[in-house]
C-alpha cells in the first residue's frame, strides 16, 4: 500500500496550493444557491452528527458509511450517520445550515476559505480542520485511439468531473497547459462508458484512491469500452510542476490491481487532490473529541468496511496533507498532541 511520506518539507510542498467532487448536471443550476443559502451559522443538537461527503455512487461515500457506523455503534454520547451530497460547495453550506456537521472539503476551496475568496467571503461561521480523508490523484481518459492529451482533437467533449466544484476547477486548470479549445460538459462518473459509446464523450476522468486501488465504477467502466489513459506532454507537465495550484504525483501502473486499461503508461502522471474533513469552529468540543477518539480506538473494526480505512492504521495518516494555515478544531489539536501526532506547523482554531 502506497503512503504519501509525512515529513514537514513534503507536506509544505505539496499543500502549499491552499479533491469527491461529483455534482449532478440535475443539482448544478442549484449548486451556488444552495451555498449561499448556508452561510449561516448553523445549529442544531451537536451530539448528533452527520457526515456528508460526495454523491451515493462513489467509494467516499461508501467508506464515509464506515467511519459513521462504526462510531455511531461504540460513541457512548454521539449518534452519527452518513449522507450523500453534491461536493464541497454543497457541504460548506450544509454545514452553515446545520444540516452536516462533518463535511469534506479539497484543497482549493480551503485555499479560498483561508483566502476570504468567493464564494466563501461571507460565511458565517469558521471551518476547522480535522483529520485527513483521502488523496485521489485524477487520471483523463477516453475510448478513442488516442494515448495523449496532445492527441485530442479540436471541439473534443470533456467532462472533468460531473457539474461544477474545486475538482473540476482544478482538473480545468491543468487542461488549460494543453488546450482550451474542447467543449466542456457534465457526465456522472457511472454513465461515463455509456456516454462514450454512444459518442456523447470524449474524454472522461478516473481517479486511483490513495495511488492505491479503483472505485467499482471504472473498473465497469473498462469493461464496458476501451479505456486508455491519457499521457501528458511533457511541456504541459513541466509547466504543472511548477503550479503548486495543481499537484501532480506519479502512479503506478503496472500493478495488477490497476490492470485492464487498453493503454496505460508504465507511471502516469496524475492530479493528486487531497480532501479532509472539517467541521464549525464552535461545534461542541466534547462530541468532536469523543468522534475522534472512537474512532481511533475502533479503526481495526472500521479497516474491514472499506479499503479507505485501512489507512487509519497508521498515525501519520491522520495528520498528512493537512490545510496550510487552516486551523484545526480544539478537540482535534488536542486529540493529536496527545497521541504524538500534532506537528508546529499545525493552526490550532479558536476556543
């Protein structure tokens, strides 16, 4: 199993542009409305907590599932569940709202919190940081006899990442190094093969969780049409190299457990997007204390529901990838310094 290194330079480097995107093309006119609605400060009964994530289809939210379960069944004074959403933006304003008290979050809308960027300037209420979810570096892929981003054609459909997010922001961004001159629509990551069949899509995307495994749905997906990872150009990727905006990491292909692309390079270059959870600054101390600490205590129960939460075996994995200047709830700072785990770099939020 594949593990970022956790060493303070490695971390610095790859947060310092402070990734389930997956909003539905039926949620998208809604989306930045709904945000607003949820800059309040929320509220509600704080001993029962709801984590929201990404949509239903995706493996985060199956391994939030996971985490909520376990808790909810061993956490004496928390009753916890875990829900669907429509991304980051519909999680922040979930959590304004009081209707989520564990929402995930990427790395480019912690940047415009910390930032006051829109459209986070007026939110009511500050997110702290507090534990680390998952690395998903993003592959582009198609089922035409292409094998780089160099080789799609003008006017090209390409859906990077379904509606609008920070994801797909960034995923733009890094397509932009190659070209602008596509047409950019929404498809949901399970209709993906059947838009391509049908010559509705040209390019999709993909993702290899934590560098390590895929979601069912792209190994449906290879097997429904040909599925070959885009390369990319080596003056596009120079050129994302020094972007801290959009990092890009390497993968490994050549392991098994990723085969069965028609084409896919030995180590394929992928946008890695770190995603955390956060929670308001004033939820109650107590019941994010209590969260964290089941969680821990229980982590060897939680590593049998889904491959995500293996990773929670080991310590570091906690606290990796943590939001430059993004302040961590009290009870979490307390929780890592306790366990060895709290680093100097890390922004302890306000009692």
């Amino acid at each position: 199993m594949q593990k970022p290194d956790n060493d303070v330079t490695s971390r610095t480097s790859r947060r310092a542009m402070l990734a389930a995107a997956g909003i539905g093309t039926t949620a998208l006119a809604g989306c930045l409305d709904a945000l607003d609605e949820g800059l309040g400060g929320g509220g509600g009964d704080d001993s029962q907590l709801t984590i929201v994530t990404a949509e239903s289809e995706t493996g985060t939210y199956a391994a939030s599932q996971g985490i909520a379960a376990t808790v909810d069944e061993h956490a004496d004074d928390i009753d916890v569940e875990a829900q669907p959403s429509e991304g980051t933006e519909d999680n922040i304003g979930r959590l304004g709202r009081g209707e989520a008290d564990i929402g995930m979050i990427q790395h480019r809308s912690a940047q415009k919190i910390t930032n006051g960027d829109e459209p986070y300037g007026s939110l009511d209420y500050t997110p702290n940081q507090i534990f680390h979810y998952n690395d998903l570096p993003w592959l582009f892929v198609t089922n035409n006899d292409w094998t780089s981003l160099a080789d799609v054609e003008s006017g090209a459909r390409i859906s990077p990442t379904p509606g609008e997010s920070g994801t797909r922001e960034t995923l733009t961004e890094a397509l932009g190094t190659v070209t602008d001159d596509y047409e950019q629509i929404s498809v949901s990551y399970g209709e993906q093969a059947g838009a391509m069949q049908e010559g509705q899509l040209d390019v999709g995307v993909v993702t290899i969780s934590n560098f390590d495994f895929e979601a069912s749905w792209i190994q449906e997906m290879k097997q429904t049409v040909d599925t070959r990872v885009l390369e990319w150009p080596e003056d596009a990727l120079s050129e994302l190299e020094d972007n801290a905006g959009v990092p890009v990491e390497p993968i490994d292909m050549t392991r098994e457990n990723l085969s069965g692309y028609a084409h896919a390079p030995d180590e394929a270059m992928g946008i890695n997007i770190p995603y955390n959870f956060v929670v308001r600054n004033g939820h109650e101390y107590d019941y994010i204390y209590s969260f964290l600490e089941t969680m821990y205590e229980y982590r060897e129960e939680m590593e049998n529901d889904h491959p995500y939460l293996s990773y929670y075996m080991d310590d570091e994995w906690w606290t990796t990838r943590m939001y430059d200047d993004f302040p961590f709830h009290p009870a979490a700072a307390d929780f890592y310094e306790e366990k060895g785990m709290w680093s100097d770099d890390f922004v302890r939020g306000e009692e």
